[in-house]
C-alpha cells in the first residue's frame, strides 16, 4: 500500500515476484493502476486518503472474528493489560478521548491512560481478553467504526474486495505463515501517514508478523540512504541513533534532566546515559570536560518550536528564515505546494544549493512553470555542482537497514565535489573565522572535533584535499578514548586517528571513555581492516556477511519473536531463532536481538533494573514498560483527526512490568518517534 514498489524499487520486487512464483500472494492497494498492480495476484483500487478506513475495517474484522493469533497476542503484547476504570474513547466522548481540556486544546489530564495495578506495582491483566478494560476490548469498541459498509463508501472498495483482503492476511499469518506490509511515501506524505503507519503495526501485532521471517512492515524508502539520512540523522527533532533533540519546551535544561527524560531506567535504553556521553565525545572531544559545558551538553542545539520542512518553508515564506542550504533537494519540483515553495525561497537573502545539476530550487529565480520577474527577486542564488555516488566512496542504508559499502569508480567533473568534502571543508573555513572569538556562543564550534584529513591523497585521483571516508566511518562506529582497562590516571587521551575501535555498542561507556557518533552503526568497523559494509559474501540463510545492519548486524529486529514464550520456534519451517537447552543460549539464522544468555523462564526480581528487568519470554527489549502513564495524545488511530503517537514514559518505581509490543500506540520499532 502507498508504493509503487515495482517501478520504485524495482531491485526489492524482483524478489517479491520470485516468492510469488513460489506461491506467495501479492496483493496491491492503490488508487494508481501500475506495473506492481499488474504483477500482483490481486489489485485493489483505493480512494486517495482512505487508507486509515481500510486499515481499520480490518482490524475490525480481525477482532470479531478471532483472526489474530491469540498465543502471540496474549504473550507479546499488551492485549491483555487492563487501563484504567476512568478511561473513556471516542465512541464514549463524541471523538475526544479521556482527559482532554478544551481550555488548551490539549489532554493535560491522562492519568486515565494509565494500567491498573496490584499490591505490587504490577498491571492487571485478563489473559482470556474478556474484561472490558482490557487493551483488545477497548481496541474492539474503537475500531468497530470501521465497517465493510464504511469501505464500501469511503474507500469505494467493494465489501467482497476488501474481505478477500483480510482473509488472505489471515490465511497468510499465525504459527505456519507470515505475511509483510510494505510501504512507501504515499503514505508518509500524508498529513496523517504516522496513524495509518500505526494503524499498519497494530495489523501485524495482531497476525503475529513482527520479529518473524517473512513478516514485518517494511518502509520502502524514496532515495538510496533515506534510511541512513534518518539513522544519523538529518531530521530536526533527532540526534543520532534515535536519540532525542533536547528540548527547550520540556525538561531537558541539563545533561542530567535531559537523560531523565529522555532515556529509562529498565529495558534496552537504559543505556542511554552511554550512547549520549559517547556521542558528545565523538562530537567535542576532551572539551567535553570543561567546567561549565555540563560534558558538551549546553553547546547542543534545543528545540524551540516545530522545525519540520513545510514548517520551516512557511516562516521562509513569511521572511523569517535569511538563508537555506540544500542538499540533493528539490522544493521547488518535489515538495508540498510547489508554487509557495517557490514564493518562499523568494523571500530568502541566500540559497546554496549542491546538485548534480540546475534543479528548480537552483532556477526558480529565472524560469518556471509561471512568469518570472528575475529583477524583482532578491534572493542570491549559488549552485555548487556536487559529485554522483560512483564518483566518491561511501556507504548507503537501505530500507533493510543494511549498510553496503560503494567505492568511488571515477573522479568528478569539473568543480563538483563529493558532499563530504563540501561539508568537511565548509567547517574547517567556519572554525577559522571563529577561532579568536570571545563569546561563548561561539565555543562549540572552537572545539568540534573536525580532523579527517587523508594521510596521504588517494591514488590517482586529481582532488588532493578530499577527506578521508574511513575516519569519518571509524567516528561512527565508536573508538576508545581510553584503553578499556584504563578508567583513571593521567594518560593521554587517543585521537580518532590513534584510537583502538569498539567492537560493538556494549563497550560504550557513560563516563567519557568512549566515543562514537552513531551507537547504532556500532560495530560496522570494529578493527583496522574491518570494514564490515564492505562484505560480499553471500553464504548463509540470511547471509550474515554481506553488508552489514544495524544494530549488531540483526537481519530481523525483535526476533526473540519468532519463537514462542518457552524459545521454541513457532514453526520449525519457519524457525528462526529458538533456545537451546544444552548449549543454554539463544541461537539461530540470525544475530538473536536478545540477551544471549538468557533463558525464556527467567524472571526479573522484584525492583530490577536495566536489562536485569526484561523476562525471558519478552522479546520487545527497547520497551522500558507497558506505557505507564499513557501514551500522550490518544491510543488508537483514527481517520477524524490527527494525534501524536510520541510515548512517554513516566517513572514506575518499584513496578515490576512485562516488556511487550504495545498494540494501542503501535511502538513496535526501537525509535524515539
């Protein structure tokens, strides 16, 4: 749904229709008749913007009908968890849920969100899924809506359509099948694309499809490193590895609060005091230690507001915004209104743009679809010719996460230049012009860690002052400041060029030992020599040396799921990852996404912390809880309004909570959005 994946991604149907050759069913939903609806066993035409009914109806379907699979459910969601008595949906409230305030336009009441517990801290469950406060019977009443009759009339899909749909899902999922979801940006650029993306997880927690082979939702992404654009990241409210942007409008003022809030004290992210102590030290370096800089934390840029691109692109409208820098973009040609997007870079006092060649965005100035007074446009335009991916090296994130390693075949024309050598040589001319500054606004820049220079220039190339790639891949993976038997004493600290690697994001530590700026590409360049996106070696099942895919190269995330609370496979066709006894340890296909060691009987004690807190039949490990305290700004997608999915997590205590995918808000992927 929302792709077109045979002509978009034509490399990734190619294996789509070998699977249907072997008995797969392909089905596309689509307002577009395309080649992947040609190639398809079935192919349903859509009304655009009616994705969320679809969707719901057959959430619906499978609620009434018993078509989830119940053990998975039971087991590995929070089906059975029972809310509070207080809690109220939209079909209660006339479309609002519980706690909102009209006042603010805001839910500032959702202590109703809340589970309810015993004597013990721990929620209350219904394991037969019967009592009324649980999750699937409040689920029950919010999707009951969404009605064969209302697909019939929202989505123009007939009733016997639709419902072929649904029970080939069916048919495609539980102990012996599985079925994925794939898809793309025509879903993600619409303005409600998180809840139908939510509506999609909660299809495929229900059917038993996350953390198993075959299964999935897989988000086809536009470009060839959209997904490590996102990793790195390149979007405003994240900073690398999923990590959150600090915030200015919440309670981030210091390192201390911001990790408080932002990180857990039981699950996975209990790490993050590591992962954000090692990102400001790949970052800042030994600056980090400075007195007032609370460990580089101050010199982070903070959220002020809402910086998202058609945001951004109306306050550049309204003359807020004097200067843009685009990179590979094109507003002008491929974002939302073209023709205000156009307008607004009007209003700018400057434009950079670096493309392979003159785009909209770089000519808006003097030609387009509409008339153009060049004269009357104030805006300096500078296009900068830049480098295709064969001529420079690196590596792209693919929609698998997986990262392939690409070496440059030719050098580039003329003045292009690779983005890193523009980005790399921009910040050495800014650290110039700021390198006798007295203002403390300015320190961050004086001591940004920026020293990739090349040893020797590569060979046979005409462009001698091109950065070194592999440093810039060995910053990424994580290297130790101090040797890791060395926690103290007056030994110098090793620079990037000198340091030993990390092998993996175990080894980073909270105490400014380590250092490393993406803790999730960790362990793609574990030692000299190493650089594990660069492997091609296709043996194996799930061919475990070719490329490499973060985190610790999982082909398949959350994959303790694919086998059933006791580690037994749910399927010895589709055995994935299972417990061996004799050996006692997870073992498998696949790189477990679980403590290796840990056996499915284990049980947290009472107040444990960390990963100590997450049972062994409980394979979603970045879950720091069942979502105590709510999940902010409702639980259910609906089709009448939009309400962000954010999760927050508030402080349990002594609650001892089982680590399960959480149906309600659809968090099934290990991202802070």
């Amino acid at each position: 749904m929302g792709s077109n994946m045979a002509e978009a991604h034509p490399i990734a149907y190619a294996n789509v229709l070998k699977a249907k050759e072997r008995g797969a069913k392909v089905i596309h939903v689509d307002p577009h008749f395309s080649r992947t609806s040609a190639l398809a066993n079935l192919y349903i035409a859509t009304r655009a913007g009616s994705d969320i009914v679809f969707l719901g109806a057959i959430i619906n379907y499978l609620l009434e009908n018993n078509g989830y699979f119940r053990d998975y459910v039971v087991n590995y969601t929070n089906a059975a968890a029972l809310i509070s008595e207080t809690y109220q949906g939209p079909e209660d409230l006339g479309g609002l849920f519980s706690g909102f305030d009209a006042a603010s336009g805001s839910y500032t009441d959702q202590s109703g969100w809340d589970y309810q517990y015993d004597r013990e801290g721990k929620p209350l469950s219904d394991p037969t899924l019967q009592h009324p406060q649980c999750v699937l019977q409040i689920m029950r009443r919010h999707f009951a809506r969404y009605t064969p009759e209302m697909v019939e009339q929202v989505c123009g899909v007939s009733r016997q359509k639709w419902l072929q749909v649904a029970q080939t899902l069916i048919e495609n999922s539980g102990r012996e099948r599985t079925s994925a979801l794939c898809y793309a940006v025509g879903w993600t650029q619409q303005s409600k694309g998180v809840q139908i993306i939510r509506a999609a997880a909660i299809i495929q927690l229900l059917l038993g499809n996350i953390g198993r082979p075959g299964g999935g939702i897989m988000a086809l992404r536009g470009h060839a490193s959209i997904q490590g654009s996102t990793d790195v990241p390149t979007l405003y409210d994240l900073l690398s590895g999923y990590m959150p942007q600090p915030n200015a409008m919440l309670k981030h003022g210091t390192l201390a609060d911001y990790i408080a809030s932002a990180g857990a004290k039981t699950g996975w992210w209990s790490n993050f005091p590591a992962y954000i102590m090692s990102l400001l030290k790949a970052w800042y370096g030994e600056a980090i230690h400075e007195g007032e800089s609370d460990c580089g934390y101050r010199w982070l840029p903070k959220i002020i507001g809402d910086h998202s691109h058609l945001v951004t692109s109306y306050a550049m409208l309204d003359g807020k915004v004097s200067g843009c820098l685009l990179f590979g973009q094109n507003p002008a040609a491929g974002s939302t209104n073209s023709r205000m997007q156009r307008k607004a870079l009007e209003q700018l006092d400057w434009l950079v743009v670096r493309d392979l060649y003159e785009v909209e965005s770089a000519a808006f100035w003097h030609k387009g679809p509409e008339p153009v007074d060049a004269g009357a446009i104030k805006t300096e335009v500078f296009l900068l010719p830049a480098a295709a991916s064969t001529e420079k090296d690196g590596c792209f994130t693919n929609t698998q996460r997986l990262l392939q390693w690409r070496d440059k075949a030719v050098d580039p024309p003329g003045d292009a230049r690779s983005d890193l050598w523009f980005v790399y040589h921009l910040g050495k001319r800014l650290r110039e012009l700021y390198a006798e500054s007295k203002a403390t606004k300015d320190r961050p820049i004086q001591v940004l860690t920026w020293d990739y220079e090349r040893e020797e220039p590569e060979e046979g190339t005409r462009i001698l002052d091109e950065p070194d790639v592999l440093l810039v891949l060995k910053e990424i993976n994580g290297y130790y400041v101090r040797p890791p038997e060395q926690t103290e004493g007056k030994q110098a600290a090793h620079s990037l060029r000198d340091a030993p690697h990390v092998a993996g994001f175990t080894a980073l530590k909270d105490d400014g030992s380590t250092a490393c700026g993406s803790w999730i590409y960790s362990g793609v360049y574990p030692e000299p020599g190493n650089n594990r996106a660069a492997s091609r070696k296709a043996e194996g099942h799930t061919f475990l040396q070719w490329g490499f895919a973060w985190p610790a190269n999982r082909r398949i995330l959350y994959n303790r799921a694919s086998a059933d609370p006791q580690g037994r496979p749910w399927s010895e066709r589709k055995q994935y990852i299972w417990w061996d006894p004799a050996q006692k340890k997870w073992t498998g296909e696949d790189i477990p996404d679980f403590p290796v060691g840990k056996a499915p009987d284990y049980t947290p004690p009472p107040g444990a912390l960390g990963m100590d807190a997450i049972a062994g039949s409980d394979p979603f490990i970045m879950k720091p809880s069942l979502c105590p305290g709510g999940c902010a700004m409702g639980r259910c997608p609906r089709i009448t309004r939009r309400l962000s999915h954010r999760c927050t997590t508030r402080s349990t205590g002594s609650r001892v909570t089982r680590r399960r995918a959480i149906i309600g808000s659809g968090r099934i992927i290990p991202s802070r959005r």
